[in-house]
C-alpha cells in the first residue's frame, strides 16, 4: 500500500507514483486501516494515474495541474423532465449541463464532467453508488417542468456520505428569468458547501453566454444533439447553433458550437474536410473575435491548425492557451492530445494528457475511445486494447467506441475477433468498413478485402470517404504502389487521420520508402 504524505490519501495500487488529488510523491504507507476505502478499484486508479514525468508540464499553461480535492467536490446530474413533451429534454440537460459550468470556474470546487454524471441518466443509482463512481461528496439534482412559458424547479443539494439534503429548494418563473434561476442556484451551492469564492471567480461564474433566452435555448438544443454524434444529430446541431446566432450574432459559444462540430464531422467521415474546414475557420475565428478568452474557441483552433493546416506551433499554441483559460476542459486535453501531441510523437506526454483528462471524465466514451487510440499510437497495444474494450461496455453503439475497439484489435493481431465483432453491426459504418478491409487482408481473406476497397470506391463517388484507411489496406494486400496513391490523395484531400501517419502501426512497412518519407516532410512530421 501507498499514501500520499500530504492529503493522507491511501492507494492500494503499487504501480502508482503520484497522487491522483494532488499530484504528490506518493510513499509506503501503514498495512490497511479498517473503514478506509480508496475510491475506485485498483484497475480504475491504474488507468487514470499521471505518469512520472507529468509534474514536470506544470510550467506550461497546459501542464498537468492536480484535481481539487474531493472533500469539497460535486456532481451536478441530468435534471428530471416532468414536462409533457420528451423534447425537453434538451433544456434540463442544457440546464445541468450550464450549472456544471458555472461552478467548474470555482477554483476550490471539483466538479464531475457532463459526460460523466449525464452516465447516470435514467438509471436508479443511490448518491453513494454515483459518488463512489465519480469520487465527489456532494450531488446536485432536480427536475423541470416546462409550459406555457413558465418554468418549475425543484433542486437538491444531497450529502452523498449519508443521504441526506444539504440545501433544497424551488422555483416558479418565466423561461425569460432562466439566467437569474441559474445565477441563484449557483451561489446558493457555493454557500451550502461553504467554498471560497473570490471576486474573479463571482464574475466568470455568473457570466452570460447571451442575453437571448430564444438563443440560449437554441444553443442548450444544438448541444443536446451534437453530444450524440451521429451524422444527423451533428448536423442539426450545426443548424441550431446557426439559428441561435441569427437571433445573437454576438454569441461567442454558438460560434465555437458551429466550429467544433464541422471539425468533427470530417473525423467520421460525414463530409469533406475542405467543406468542413472552410466552414470551421471562419466560425472559429468569429468566436474568437467575440470571446478572445473563451477556452472552447482556442480549443476549435487548435484543432483546425492540427488536422487541417498543419500548422503544428499554432496549433499547439492553441490547445495550451485552451486549458491555460479553462485546465479542467477535458475536452480540450483529450484533442490536444490526439491531434497534436501523438502525431508529433510526445506519446508520455500526450498519455499524461488523457490521463488527467480521465481524472476528470472517468465515464466519457468518445474520450475513453480516444485514449485508445493514444495508447495504440504509442505501441501499447495490450493497454490500448484494454481501454477500448472498457469504453466498449459503457456504449457498445457509440461510433468511437466501435471504431477504437476495432483498430486495437487489429493493431493486436486479432483480426478473427476483429471480423466477429464487424458481422454483428448491422448494417455496418462506414468506419467499421474501413478497418474490416485490413483485418480480412491480413487474415489471408484477400478476395474480402478487395471486395470492401471496391465499396468504398464506388461509395466515393457519392460521398466523402477516407483515403487514409484505403490505405491501410492496400499496404495489408501488399501492394504499396496503391497503398501511396491513396496516401497521396488523402494528402490532397486533408484527411483527419493524416498527420498520424508518422506514428500510425499499420503503416509500418512503408517507414524509409522515399515516397512515403516525402509525404511526412510536407505535412511538417520531419523525424
């Protein structure tokens, strides 16, 4: 056993070096006291420790800082839609969604990340189930019953260590009072947990998005769909983002909303990503101009410069600034590491990154998936494999989720489970047709994977497809002059997977061909 000297923390992990709360040296400790439990299971605090060398980040802005203790920690979950009508649900996810926010800016107070606590939704877990899930103290509920353009709530402040209600109370108002409801809610949080609040932090925690409650409602439903990521979802996230802009052309976050989603429309193959970047850039730009401190706009740049541009000093210039303005925006930590760190190489750091993201998202499947990816990418192929099939069981139907856990299967040799595994998605994605083609490739099946190049081929000539992963399989056929045709075109088209090719596994066979080191050089991945 080990204990952290400082916070007194006791870890039952023995691969464990720093502590998870505040990031110190940890030390033998005492044979186990009765009555004390480390939060989580061993497994869990293995797969989201900070390496060794984290605490040497810190200089940086985007250096790896320690969570707030859990003593003074919170999770505010999806609140309860007692409206008559399902589509609701949008606003009471938004409103949660918007509290999470408020009191993340709270220096003192850790707050559990929405796709953590939103994991919860619909199930009968007791606060001390969701408190041992998310290691918080304190939970935060509530429902919404919306009509008529009024607006009922009823909130709960629970002490998740007993049960019992620390703060409650209700609210009869006007939709159009929505950001005084939130206003008061916060605050009355902070004085129930008796949290220092600093003027700064009053400020940025009360601060408003937009004046229009018509917008703000707009965007609380763009978000609602584009945390769904299917290709309709993102796209009507897009259109609603437009639609709160047109009522606010000054909303800084629709902007970044409008960005964030075209960047990640190109990741899963939906469109082009010249016709998603070119309309990414200028959003990104707008929101930047509206907000030049807004962490989520610096984030959408930052992607923009990594996997559109190339531009890998702007681009990590970007991400940093991002998590200087905000370091508990997972979101921000997972992409950066993915998109900058990983194909530049700096796989400890870009692991210490999803690892301290992790901290902060435990639940998350789309970053769970990324940071398999990141693992493989870095050649830790059996921890790569492990984290997949952890995000796997949390969303067997997520895309990501279905995509990494094939590429680690893969990327292990797996190709008979890989195949398994594709047979039972029906009908399949587009990017679980990509990988399939590798695996039947190299299980000897060559006449299958011919036949999946040949319906990716003929689904060019309708839609965006990505030649990356063409790539992949034709350089598994063995036939490298193809293999680098295709690579040429996804040079040509900017596909999103690219700039890994330098670290990517399954192009090893081609490391040293002068075609292949040229197509390196001229996206800025000089070994």
């Amino acid at each position: 056993m080990k204990r952290c000297p400082e916070c007194r923390r006791d870890y039952y992990d023995d691969s464990l070096l720093y502590c998870l709360d505040d990031g110190s040296a940890l030390v033998e400790g005492p044979n186990r006291e009765m009555g004390r439990i480390a939060t989580g299971s061993a497994a869990d605090e293995s797969a989201t420790a900070i390496l060794p060398g984290a605490k040497a980040l810190s200089a940086g802005p985007a250096g790896i800082r320690p969570v707030a203790k859990a003593a003074n920690s919170i999770a505010v979950l999806p609140f309860a839609n007692l409206s008559s009508d399902p589509e609701n649900d949008y606003f009471c996810d938004g409103l949660a969604e918007e509290l999470m926010n408020a009191l993340a800016k709270i220096g003192d107070l850790k707050v559990a990340a929405r796709s953590s606590a939103f994991s919860f939704k619909g199930k009968n877990s007791s606060a001390g189930e969701i408190a041992a899930a998310l290691n918080v103290r304190s939970i935060l509920d509530g429902s919404v019953r919306k009509s008529s353009g009024r607006l009922r709530i009823a909130v709960h402040l629970v002490n998740a260590l007993d049960g019992f209600d620390i703060w409650s109370e209700s609210y009869d108002r006007k939709i159009s009072d929505i950001f005084e409801i939130q206003e008061e809610i916060a605050l009355s949080v902070v004085n129930a947990l008796k949290v220092r609040l600093g003027l700064r932090e009053k400020d940025a925690m009360l601060a408003r998005p937009t004046e229009s409650t018509e917008a703000y409602e707009l965007y609380l439903k763009g978000r609602f769909h584009f945390a769904k990521r299917s290709e309709d979802d993102v796209r009507r996230g897009i259109e609603l983002f437009r639609e709160a802009i047109a009522l606010d052309p000054k909303f800084a976050l629709a902007y970044a909303g409008v960005a964030d989603s075209l960047a990640v429309m190109s990741s899963f193959s939906y469109i082009s990503p010249h016709e998603a970047m070119g309309q990414a850039k200028p959003a990104a730009a707008k929101a930047l101009e509206l907000d030049p401190e807004s962490p989520e706009a610096h984030m959408a740049a930052g992607i923009i410069a990594c996997t559109y541009d190339w531009d890998w000093e702007e681009g990590e210039q970007r991400f940093q600034h991002s998590i200087g303005l905000d370091p508990n925006l997972a979101l921000a930590r997972f992409r950066y590491a993915m998109v900058c760190l990983s194909p530049l190489g700096r796989h400890d750091e870009a692991i210490a990154q999803m690892k301290f993201a992790m901290q902060l998202e435990p639940l998350s499947v789309i970053q769970g998936a990324v940071f398999a990816a990141v693992l493989m990418y870095a050649r830790r192929f059996k921890a790569a494999l492990e984290q997949a099939r952890k995000t796997y069981d949390l969303d067997p139907h997520h895309i990501a989720a279905r995509h990494w856990i094939f590429h680690t299967l893969n990327a292990n040799g797996m190709y008979a489970q890989a195949l398994s595994m594709s047979e039972s998605f029906l009908p399949p994605a587009l990017v679980t047709l990509e990988q399939t083609g590798y695996a039947y490739a190299k299980s000897g099946r060559r006449q299958k994977a011919e036949n999946i190049i040949r319906k990716l081929k003929r689904a060019e000539k309708t839609r965006y497809v990505t030649n990356y992963w063409i790539a992949v399989t034709y350089l598994a056929l063995g036939k490298r002059a193809q293999a680098l045709a295709e690579l040429e075109k996804a040079y040509q088209a900017h596909d999103w997977f690219l700039p890994l090719l330098r670290t990517d596994p399954f192009l090893d066979d081609l490391s040293g061909d002068p075609r292949f080191e040229d197509l390196v050089r001229r996206i800025g991945l000089q070994r």
